[in-house]
C-alpha cells in the first residue's frame, strides 16, 4: 500500500468512527477544516526582518498580523526553557565573539549533529545564556539589528503573548516547538513536563487554550498526546516522515499535522492528497515555510501561499508574517481593514 493509500484508509477509517467531517460554512472561500479561517504563523517571529527567536521579533509579528507566535525550545544547563531553534548557539547568538566562552566549544555528542563543532545551549545556565546578543542568521537579511536583543525565556514569551491581542482582538496563540526532546530527555530533562509546567502556572493548559505544541519527534508526540488536552502536531519534513509517523502504533496520535509546502503537491503538480486526508480524520493541517525571499523556485510567495490556501491549508508558517496576512486577507469575503 502506498503512503497516499495508507493515509486516506486512516483518516477514512477514523473518521468513520470518531469524527464527523464539518461542512463548509462559507465564511471562508477554501476547504479549510470547518470553513475557519487559516492562521497566520509567525515563523520564528518576524524572523525575516529582525533576529529571529527575540521578544522583539515576537512583537513585531503580532503588529503584522500574526495570530500565533512559534518560539522554538531547547534548555539550558539549568533545565530553563529558552527560545533557540538549535541545541546550539553559533548561528544566531554572539557566543564565538566571547572570549569567556571559547573553552566551552566541543564537539556534538548526538547522532542528528554529528561532527558539528559548536557552543551548545545544555552547557550554559541561564545567567550566561543572559549575556549573550542574537544575531541574524540568514545572510541576506538585514544584520543591522545584531547585537540588540536577549535570548528571551519561554516563560518570557508565553508573558508577551498573554500581554497583547492580534489585529481582530483575540488572543495570541502560541506555538511552540519541543526540539530534539529525545536528546534533551538523555540529558535528564523532562522537557514535555517542563512545557506543561509552564503552561499551566500561566493558566494556558484547558482545552481552548490558544496554544499548540509541536515536534518532529513520533514518540514525543505520541507521548504529549497522552499528557495533555491542547493540541499536539506532528511535524514531518517530507513524505518518509509522515510514513513513519504513520507507521507507529495509534496513528494517527496527534491533533494537528504540520507539512512543508512541497508536501502538498505531486510531480504534476495536483494535490498529493495530504489535506484532504488528514481533514477527513477531523485533523487540521499547517503548511512550512513561506519566505518571501526563498520562494519556491521561480514561483512569487504569494502564489505559493494562495495554492496552499485553495488546496484547504489550515495555517501557514511565515518568515514574514505580513505578507502571510495580506494574502489571506484577499481571499477573505468582505475584506477587513488592516491596521498593520
């Protein structure tokens, strides 16, 4: 059985026994689940105009009309949840620049980083994390704001959120990435519990919550699933990915479904058949990543972003989250003003 085929008898079969498929309610012109409007993602923050994982970025996704904000997780010496989208520090911090830390260079211990040479979050407390600067990590983005801003907490992010509304007036969701949990979990950290713990002294871990938590790990998903009632999404980067998360007994064991945008389409182009199928299991799917200066090939963003949307996209994950906004601001009937 192809993975389309085992996919769809999935979903079909789940369906059938759980989930009632919702119909379309007209407010939005594409087969999203339930007819809601998609979300706008905010990848990192507005991670393609200022360092990326920064309060900063946070805030200025939100004034772009981001409905979520993704802080990427790892932790620190001193178990705290910090928001880097690596288990190291090189690309979007200072730490090489700072002599105090060059003893601290060594060499990666796990299979996923294997032969990288590099400063690594687990091997600082937060005091030092504290002293470090972001920086820009892409090359052809603007580096003027380096140097600016903190490594910010989870917790520091979760009390931003909780501070601000998005452009419509409702609550910030938060999206946050558990990375490399198995890892983390070697270590001795319960990174999940940790997640969890935090959540909940914010008083974010109900059902209906504005929070979804995320990862590429299988077993971690499976896991979360079992300890929480928010959201849980698998992330998978391609087609093998989600076959393997299928493989695995329960499956499928998460609560929403995050795919790159290659994912959606076959060799001809059409649909691969992923929406439809993770929608018929009463699972909303969110599509990575839309850069506006990486589109996909000689496609304009826009035009990748619309196709997704049209295909049934639930959400979207951008880099710049404004261009996100306008996008599915013109597919919606009745435009609203903007003030972004």
């Amino acid at each position: 059985m192809n993975l389309r085929s085992s996919l769809v008898l999935t979903a079909a079969l789940t369906a059938a026994s759980c989930v009632a498929v919702p119909e379309i309610k007209g407010d939005w012109p594409a087969p999203s689940l339930g007819g809601r409007q998609p979300l706008v993602i905010a990848h990192r923050g507005a991670s393609g105009e200022l360092p990326e994982h920064t309060l900063a970025a946070y805030e200025r996704a939100i004034v772009h009309g981001a409905d979520c904000i993704e802080p990427d997780l790892v932790m620190t010496k001193d178990g705290v949840l910090i928001d880097r989208h690596d288990i190291y520090l090189s690309t979007t911090t200072d730490v090489a620049d700072r002599p105090e830390f060059a003893s601290r260079k060594r060499l990666a211990t796990d299979k996923d980083h294997e032969g990288r040479e590099d400063w690594f979050a687990s091997d600082f407390t937060l005091a030092e994390i504290r002293t470090l600067r972001a920086r820009q990590p892409f090359d052809t983005r603007s580096k003027s704001f380096d140097g600016l801003y903190e490594v910010p907490t989870f917790e520091e992010v979760l009390d931003l959120a909780a501070s601000r509304t998005t452009i419509t007036g409702s609550k910030i969701c938060v999206y946050p990435e558990a990375k490399a949990p198995s890892l983390h979990a070697s270590l001795g950290f319960d990174m999940g519990g940790e997640i969890l713990r935090l959540l909940k002294n914010k008083g974010l871990d109900k059902p209906g919550a504005p929070v979804f938590i995320q990862s590429f790990e299988p077993d971690f998903v499976r896991e979360m699933n079992s300890r929480t009632k928010l959201p849980v999404v698998m992330l998978a980067g391609d087609m093998n990915a989600l076959s393997e998360a299928m493989s695995k007994p329960g499956a499928p064991y998460w609560d929403g479904l995050g795919v790159t945008h290659r994912m959606l389409f076959n060799e001809a182009g059409e649909s691969s058949g992923v929406i439809e199928a993770s929608h018929a299991a009463g699972i909303p799917v969110h599509v990575w990543t839309y850069r506006d200066d990486a589109p996909f090939g000689s496609e304009p963003i826009e035009d990748s972003m619309s196709k997704a949307l049209k295909l049934g996209a639930d959400g979207l994950f951008a880099d710049f989250p404004a261009t996100a906004r306008r996008v599915v601001r013109e597919m919606t009937p009745g435009r609203f003003s903007d003030p972004s």
